[in-house]
C-alpha cells in the first residue's frame, strides 16, 4: 500500500498542494507555472551560493570553452524560422468609385524593389513594424496597398505605369 499524499503548503503562492509521492520528503512548491518559476529560481540561487559555484561562468577558461561552442556551432543564433509556404492571400479594399479621384488612370505596379526597397531601408523597417513581419512578401504586398490608396487619394500615377 503506497503512502498517503502529504500536505503542504506552496512557499509560492501559499495554497496548500498534495506532494507527490516520488518526492515529496523535499518538494515544497506546487505544479503551478508561476510557482515553478519560483522553484526553479530558488534552485540556482542555491546552487550559484555554493563556493565551487560562484566563478562557474566566469574566467579565462570558462570564455575558451564558449568560444570553442560558438566554432562548433556556427549559426546557431541565426533564424530556424521556414518560410510560409501558402499565405494567407491580402484582401485589398475594392475602391469606392464615389470617392476615387477622376484624374487616377487605371496603372501597373513596377517590382518593388524599383520602388522602395533597395532606395529606403527605412520604410521597409517601418512596414515590417506595421505588417509584424519581416517576409519580403508580406512587405511587397502591404506597400502595394498603401501605394494604390495613396495614388487613389492624390490621383496620381504609379511610377511604372504606362499612360
């Protein structure tokens, strides 16, 4: 017959929990996810306060063995991120013909890239910040929609257009 669950209270958040029975003679914080933040952070307090401990990560030898990691590891703080295979299409807003200007002549787009993003790192940046995405994609197609509302509040041209 296995041991009844002792009770304790969470040094955390003070409820009190059942400890599990595997460990429960030392366990002394409850399964909450912010309680075992607690737990883990009063754990490595109290291995960073041992003596052996203290200089763990520090001196000449302990930057050799990370710099021996990074040569064994290039890349590793590179982006793993793939790309989206399938995005989702951008819906573009049909434009009102009361409130489109008579003068915008009907026009194609030129690549991006002759517009904007090889001339202004900046709005590019500024457009990743507004879309939340740093796709060369998602910037294209978000700048064609701006350029295409603001041509159709001033109406003007787009630079590529054919007249």
């Amino acid at each position: 017959m296995s041991a009844k669950p002792r009770r304790r209270k969470c040094l955390s958040c003070r409820h009190v929990f059942c400890a599990d029975p595997r460990n429960g003679h030392h366990q002394r914080y409850c399964s909450k996810p912010l309680c075992r933040k607690a737990s883990k952070k009063a754990s490595q307090r109290r291995w960073k306060r041992k003596p052996e401990n203290r200089a763990y990560d520090c001196g000449p030898d302990r930057v050799e063995q990370v710099r021996a990691w990074r040569r064994r590891n290039p890349g590793y703080w590179k982006s793993k991120h793939e790309p989206i295979s399938n995005p989702q299409p951008i819906d573009f807003q049909s434009v009102n013909p009361d409130q489109r200007s008579r003068n915008a002549t009907p026009h194609q787009l030129s690549p991006l890239r002759d517009l904007c993003l090889e001339q202004s790192p900046a709005f590019v940046g500024l457009i990743s910040m507004v879309t939340g995405s740093t796709l060369r994609d998602d910037i294209a197609a978000t700048t064609r929609q701006l350029l295409l509302k603001g041509e159709n509040i001033l109406g003007l041209q787009s630079p590529g257009a054919t007249p």
